[in-house]
C-alpha cells in the first residue's frame, strides 16, 4: 500500500502539469464541461438509471459544479471510475473533481496529491451478511472469509479492527465492483465489508433478494465521503468547495429548487447573498452571481439531493441521521456566504 502510494504520488509529479498550472476553473469554463469521476455503477451515489442517465447523491453534486461553472447542470461528463483507478484519474488530468463515494484520509488528503473539498457524506464501515449465516454482531465474524474491493480504505480498516479486535479473518479482495459483488452472491464470501451507504446500496440494488441480507448493527470506523481536486489549484477547491455550502446553505435557509423564484425577493440578506440578488460572492469565485441560483434551481438543495437519491423516499432509505443539518442534531454545517 505505501509502495502503492509513493507510485500514485510520483505519477502524479509527471503528469499532473495541468495541476500545477492551477487552472482548472478556466479549464473547465472553455471546455464547456466538467469531467467529474464517479464510480462504475453504485446506486445511490453514481449510477446509470434505465435510460442511460447518471444519477445519485455524487453525480449531483457533479451537476451543481456545472450550473455554479457553466449555468447548466447537464454540462458534466460522468467518467467512470473504480476504487483503484479513482486518485490517478484525478492527479493526471483526466478529470477535475472526484465525486464518488470516496473517504476522507490523512494520506488521500497529503500524499496522493489531492484534497478534499467538504463532506458530502458522513458515514461509516460495516458488514452485509446472508441471514443464514446466524451472525448478529461483526464480533462474530472470527475465521469468517470477508469480501472487499481493492483500493479502498475498507481494506485498511479491516485490518485495522480485525487486528484490534483478536479476529482473523481471510480477505477475498477483487478490483471490479461487479465481480466482488458477484462473488459475494455467489456465497464465496461471509461477508461483505464496506461503508454503511454502500452496504445499503448493494443489499437493495444487487441482491436477488434483499430482505434474505442484512447489514450488521456494528460501524467499525468513520467514512467521511466526499468530494476531491487536485492539490495547487486555490480557485477551482474554492468553487467545489462553495457550491457544497451553497447547497446545504440553501437547505438551512428553507430555499429549495421549488421556491428558489420566489425566494428571489426575499428580504432576508443570507437569502439575497446566496442568490446573487445582493451581488459579490460570485465574483468572489469567478463565477456568475448566478452560480447558486442554477445550482438549487436545477439540481436542489442538500436536503432535496439526499431524499431523492438516498433518503428514506428512494429504495436505499437511509435515514438522515448525521447527515442532518447541524441545527437538527446533525454534522452539516454550512459555512455562511458573506
Ligand atoms: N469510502 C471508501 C470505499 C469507496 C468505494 O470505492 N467503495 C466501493 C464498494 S461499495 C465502490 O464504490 N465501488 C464502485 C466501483 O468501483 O465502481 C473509500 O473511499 O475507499
């Protein structure tokens, strides 16, 4: 893994010119598009629906950077990546933003050349098990053969708990998503371990039959998942880093893409900042004042994002819990926009 790291850092010095130009944002606006990293299909998160449509959590938050950059949520490309690809893609080029499920580490944040830019989910990780396998706590998972996918932080982790918990276990690491899960349907594997959102995702969406499968109580770390840029590039972390705050900003503010016109003629001052009524924070990013506008019009607030793509409306059905806004009892915390 540190091998692993050293060669992921030292390609990053060769090809990253691009990075080191720190351009992104203008990049980006004669491109005309955003080149957003997400994963191979993860519903919830990143996945295309039946008609080809990308959609979840992180591809909207893809969208929100091409209506805060481009004034059009559909100029985005969605370049697919697996857990192993993912930091390489970012460090060479070949995309501007990691939006995909991805955990928050000391190393991916220093040593891989990237950094993150906000938390767009909080979570952690756990294990899927076949209810046949009589198992009610990840303590019992001694001897047990545990799926994984390479290149993840769950890797780690597991070792991690695995080792400060007495537990052997044997591994059953696959670099394809779709082979790791088939595998684990297959029953070469007691479990599967990943963050909790992924569990979640993989119980309803690709199992045959989900209510046979559970996610066991325990959370055995914290998966901070959210969005990355390369490292050397102030103004373009800046916009990604915005439009996240313009997006849970607008949820704590009540302004959603339903009343975002209305809310135009607001009063309130926070309202009239964020909408570029009252003008200043575009110009701030080098966007349009209308950046946060397009973003809540045509792609919603947090809160709408997490419910449509997540929460306990959408087949995942997760509930809010840290992902609540702060003055609910949860992490989200919007910086203020003034
Ligand atoms: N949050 C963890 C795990 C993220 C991750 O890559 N999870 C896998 C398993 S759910 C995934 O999304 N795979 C989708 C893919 O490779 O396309 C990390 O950042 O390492």
């Amino acid at each position: 893994m540190r091998y692993l790291s050293c060669v992921l850092a030292a390609s990053a010095l060769l090809l990253g010119s691009h990075a080191a130009r720190g351009d992104t944002l203008d990049v980006v606006k004669q491109r005309g598009h955003v080149q957003c990293g997400v994963t191979t299909g993860f519903a919830g998160f990143s996945a295309p629906d039946d008609k080809g449509v990308w959609r979840g959590l992180d591809i909207d938050f893809c969208r929100a950077v091409a209506a805060a950059v481009l004034g059009d949520a559909g100029k985005f490309k969605a370049v697919p990546l697996n857990s192993q690809q993912r930091f390489t893609a970012l460090q060479s080029g070949e995309i501007d933003l990691l939006a995909r499920n991805t955990s928050v580490t000391q190393q991916r944040d220093t040593a891989l050349g990237a950094i993150h830019a906000g938390i767009n989910f909080y979570d952690g990780q756990g294990f899927l098990v076949h209810k046949s396998l009589g198992v009610t706590s990840a303590k019992e998972l001694d001897q047990a053969s545990i799926c994984m996918q390479t290149g993840t932080s769950n890797e780690n982790t597991m070792a991690d708990w695995a080792r400060a918990n007495g537990i052997t276990y044997r591994p059953v690491v696959i670099e394809q998503f779709n082979e790791v899960v088939n595998a684990f349907a297959a029953g070469r594997c007691d479990a599967f371990t990943t963050d909790a959102s992924g569990l979640a995702s993989i119980r309803v969406s690709r199992m045959q039959d989900p209510d046979a499968y559970e996610v066991l109580p325990e959370l055995i770390s914290k998966e901070p998942l959210g969005p990355f840029v390369r490292q050397g590039d102030d103004a373009w972390l800046n916009v990604v880093k915005w439009t996240l705050h313009a997006m849970t900003g607008a949820e704590e503010l009540g302004v959603t893409s339903a009343n975002v016109d209305e809310s135009l003629q607001s009063k309130n001052p926070a309202i009239r900042r964020l909408l570029g009524v009252t003008p200043g924070a575009g110009k701030n990013l080098g966007l349009d004042e209308k950046w946060a506008y397009n973003i809540v019009k045509q792609v919603g607030n947090y809160g709408e994002s997490f419910e449509r793509n997540v929460g306990m409306a959408s087949p995942l059905k997760i509930p809010r819990g840290l992902n609540a806004l702060w003055s609910d009892g949860g992490l989200i915390y919007p910086l203020p926009i003034r």
